[in-house]
C-alpha cells in the first residue's frame, strides 16, 4: 500500500508540471485573447455606427439621396475609436454610397505567451449602412394595438 502511495505522488509531481500547468496557461491566454477580441469588435462596431452617421448634407439638400460625407466619417470613426479603446488603431476605411467598412487591430500582450510569441495582433472587420428612418410620425408606436 505504501509503494502505490509513491507511485500516486511521482505521478503527480510530473503531471502537474508538464501537463495541468500548460493547460491552464493555454486558458488563460485563450480566454484573454477572446475577451480583448470580442472588445475589439464591439468597439469597431461603435465606431462604424458613428462614422456612419455622417451624412452628406450638400448632397441631400441637392436632391441626390442619402450618403455619407467621408471626411466626417472618418473624423467620427477615429474619435470613436479613441475614446473608447486607446489601444486599438484604425487601420481601413472605405465608403460606398450609404455603406462604410471599418477595419482595426490592436495588440494584446499575453500574460504566459501559450501561442509562441508575447503578443497577438487581433483584427476586427465591421460593417454599417446607413438606412432612412421612419415615414410618418405614427411609426413611432412600438407595439400595434388590438381589441379583443
């Protein structure tokens, strides 16, 4: 019984070095990464909603539809993005007509460097269109109503 208590202990004493710590250290990265990722998206989707609120207003008042002014666009996208996440970096942004696409990235440093380098670069791709809002002031009700 004595020697089966020992071969339990070795067991353990290698195990836990070689295997449980590095699969704790893989979740932790892993779980960072996806929570910094998931921030970055959220955030680009903010800045996408802002820049796309720019409307052209020569070009409305002219008659020629709805688009959006890329100059404030990007002014409002970049302003978005950095207040709400400094680290993050605007790295494309394109405008067709009543639709713009934002592409940042921001580095994230890794508490136990799991993925072979210190620091991963993550990338968040958003798209936001700018649509016309409602026809009549009625539209405003939220929910129809009916009689039984």
């Amino acid at each position: 019984m004595r020697r089966q208590r020992a071969q339990v202990l070795v067991f353990f004493a290698l195990a836990l070095p070689l295997i449980l710590l590095p699969i704790a250290a893989y979740a932790v990265d892993a779980s960072i990464t996806a929570a910094e990722y998931s921030r970055l998206v959220e955030v680009t989707t903010r800045a996408a909603e802002e820049a796309a609120q720019q409307i052209d207003v020569t070009r409305l008042r002219a008659g020629r539809g709805l688009s959006i002014d890329v100059t404030g666009a990007m002014t409002a996208a970049r302003s978005a993005l950095t207040s709400a996440e400094p680290g993050a970096h605007l790295l494309d942004l394109t405008v067709l007509g009543d639709e713009v696409r934002l592409v940042t990235s921001e580095t994230v440093v890794l508490p136990f460097n799991v993925f072979g380098s210190p620091e991963m670069r993550l990338r968040a791709k958003v798209t936001a269109r700018l649509a016309p809002g409602y026809d009549s002031p009625s539209s405003l009700m939220p929910l129809p109503t009916s009689t039984f």
